[in-house]
C-alpha cells in the first residue's frame, strides 16, 4: 500500500508540474533568457547544478557583452561559464512523455541558438548529456557530433549559429547548423538507450569536464524528431529566438529515394525508383498548380495528391537509370501567396546486373513446368572462385572476365540441345530422392 501511494503522489506531482506530457509531436521546452533568469517561455524552470555555475552566469545585452548582435539586432543572452568542474552546467527539464516505442523520449529534436567567443575555439564543447548518458558536443576542431558517432560541419568563432540534434534512437541522429544538415548517422544506441531522455538532460559540461565558456540565446527541446525541411526553414538565428508558432511557409516533410552520398557502392535504390516528395504545409499553403518535378533537368509528369496539410508528389521511373550513375531531383512550387519554394536532394542507384533482352522467355512461359538445361564453360586458364552465385552469373551470361567482358562460353554445344543455344527443356525430372 505504501508503494502505491508514493507512486500515485508522484505521478500526480509530475502531471501538476507538467513533466508528464499527455501529447506528442510539440514544444515541451523553450528558454529564451530575455528576462535575466532562467525562467521558461515554454515548459519548465532550469536549474543550476553546482554554485560557481550559478555565481558566474551572467545575462545581459549582446551590446553589453560586445558580442555580435543576432541578425543585425541586439537582444538579451545569457553567458555560460567554463565548468570548474564535472559537476557543473545547467540541468533542464524535457517534459516530454515516452515515444519511439520506449519507456523514454526515443524520438527527439534539440535546437540551440549559440556562440562560442575565439578563446573558446579549438576545444572539445559539451552541449547537452542526456540523464541516460549520451552526450552531443562540439570538437577540438569545431565541428558537431555525438558520442559512438562522427564529427562534421564547423562553427565559425565569435558568429552565432543555430545547432540543431534531431534524434531517433531506432534510426539516426542528425546534425544541422543553420538549417543545413552537416552529417547524420545510426544511433549508437537503441531504444531506451544512452541518448533516450527519460525525464531530462545537462548542458554545457559532462563527465571529463569539457567546458568552454560561451553564449546562448534560445534553447529549445521537441518530442519529435523534426523533418529536416522544417529545421532548413528555421534557418540561422533571429534576436527573437527559436519559432514557437507554426512554420510561416510550406517545408518538405519527406524526399526520396534518398542513399548515403558518401558511399555510393552502398547504394540499394533500384535503376527504376519512385519518385516521392512531401510537403506540409504552414500558415502558407502549397499552390498545386504550379507544382514542377525535374529528375536530372528533365520535368517528368508528376502525380499529386493532396490532403490539408499533406501534398504528395511522386513519379514512378520507367526507364532503367545507369549502374551506381548520381541523380538529381529538383521540385520548386509556390505557397498560397505565390512566394516561390522549392527542394532539391540526389541520389546513387545501386548496383545491378543488366540482362540481354534474350535471357527472357516468351511471353506466357511464366507459367510452363520444367527446367532449362544449359551448359556453360569458361576457359581453363581463368580464375574463378566456387560459389553458388558465381555459377548463376556463369550460366546465364553476366560473369565478367578482367576485361569487363561477359566470359566465352566455351563449351561444345553442337547438338546438345534442342535449342538454338545447346540447351533443352526437361518437363519432368525423376530420379532417386
């Protein structure tokens, strides 16, 4: 009984208190630091986790600072310190109920209005430690990245930047800086896992006490893991801070087929893709008909449907595109009050093996019985590993000597077969089982 009760007590501590989140997809916390504090716009009060932390904050005006103003415009920050220690920084409540299939945020986007002065460059950065472990951070050499993962993209000393993490822990954390997506890569970890959040998550300092002193303006925290057109349209930082409101213009929810463009050998997008992009809209509306699809600077005859707030574009290719060959997809439309938008993405189409138009059978021979009996020989010179799929390409013409060239089936097929190539048809085979 006693158990129960200090569950239900908690339980409604956390409801009264809004840590518990009833809904998904929304802001759970913002903290803009106009006042002088670090007093939520959105969410929950943040926290200092150690005295000298909080002695030596400091807030004030980017002209007070004699920093550069954010976009052209003064407005009030608030200066971080270098931690004296592991236990330093800023503790700061998600709010933000479970997700991705968890007991935890597994899906989650972290977006940071910042800037690091030029004696804090050149240093490893903590952003943010989730209470599970998994830490976001900028490198020694500027860049983003997270543990178990890469480093990519740069921060420029002494400029603002808005950074953001877009997390899902059962697929990829990706980075962006200003709107442009600088590196994405597999979560280290799983659900639940270190860079889930079950209820909270530090900023500004980790185990190893990588530190730097430095400014931030706004801090956002979403149960979401945001499309990337979304976080492209928020772009670099505004004095005002992070959008709270709806996106003013239509963004691209989804674009594909997409490969990673680092390796294309990896590519499994086939030579024949659909073609799909999505669009949401914002307080703007797509215009449908002026909606314009090219593939490689060809406008293709697009299909769109839509449904308020969804327009989805696709076009099935036909023709077969060239073996590991880069495509380019462009998709440019105007919003309901004719401003002209647009998306482009590439991709690699993976490898494949091109048959002859001869290696079909005739139409309706799907459906015969039997087997194809066919001999195949290379010459005895060759090199050629055992293996099952070397024997399948072998037989039906696609092994290729060092040459680039389809092997010569040396084999003696005079009178083999009943057909032109030495093979013959078997309708029934029977033998011993």
């Amino acid at each position: 009984m006693k158990k129960t009760a200090i569950l239900l007590h908690t339980l409604l501590f956390l409801l009264l208190t809004g840590i518990v989140n009833q809904g998904h997809a929304a802001i759970t916390g913002q903290w803009d630091f106009k006042a002088g504090n670090l007093a939520p716009t959105i969410g929950q009060q943040m926290s200092y986790l150690d005295t000298d932390t909080q002695t030596r904050t400091a807030f004030g005006a980017t002209t007070s600072f004699a920093i550069p103003d954010i976009g052209g415009q003064p407005t009030n920050v608030m200066k971080f310190p270098k931690a004296a220690s592991e236990l330093g920084g800023y503790y700061a409540i998600a709010g933000a109920g479970a997700n991705g299939g968890g007991n935890s945020v597994n899906q989650y986007t972290i977006i940071m209005d910042v800037l690091f002065p030029t004696n804090s460059s050149g240093a490893m950065r903590a952003l943010v430690v989730t209470d599970q472990g998994g830490e976001l951070y900028v490198d020694a050499n500027n860049a983003l990245g997270f543990a178990g993962g890469f480093a990519a993209g740069s921060l420029t000393p002494n400029v603002w930047h808005r950074i953001a993490f877009a997390v899902d822990t059962t697929n990829t954390i990706s980075m962006f800086i200003d709107g442009s997506k600088v590196g994405e890569q597999p979560t280290p970890a799983g659900v639940d896992g270190k860079f889930s959040v079950s209820g909270s998550f530090n900023l500004f300092d980790d185990a190893n006490t990588n530190s730097q002193s430095g400014f931030i303006s706004s801090l956002q925290f979403q149960d979401q893991r945001l499309p990337d057109g979304l976080i492209a349209l928020l772009g670099a930082p505004v004095a005002s801070g992070i959008l709270t409101g709806p996106a003013p213009n239509p963004y691209v929810v989804s674009e594909g087929p997409t490969s990673d463009l680092r390796f294309p050998s990896r590519s499994t997008v086939p030579p024949n893709p659909l073609l799909e992009v999505v669009l949401n809209d914002g307080t703007t509306t797509v215009n449908t008909n002026t909606i314009q699809l090219k593939l490689n600077g060809v406008a293709m005859p697009a299909s769109v449907a839509r449904t308020a707030p969804t327009t989805t574009i696709t076009f099935q290719v036909t023709n077969f595109l060239a073996i590991a060959s880069s495509n380019v997809v462009v998709l440019t439309y105007q919003d309901s009050t004719g401003h002209p938008l647009g998306a482009q993405y590439s991709f690699f189409v993976g490898p494949y093996v091109a048959l002859p138009v001869s290696a079909a059978g005739a139409l309706g021979s799907a459906n015969t019985r039997g087997f194809l009996y066919r001999v195949a020989q290379a010459s005895a010179t060759a090199s050629l590993a055992d293996s099952y799929l070397r024997a399948q390409q072998q037989l039906d013409g696609t092994l290729l000597d060092t040459n680039n060239l389809p092997f010569q089936n040396e084999a003696n097929l005079t009178g083999l077969g009943s057909q032109p190539d030495g093979s013959f048809f078997i309708d029934q085979f029977e033998g011993n089982n």
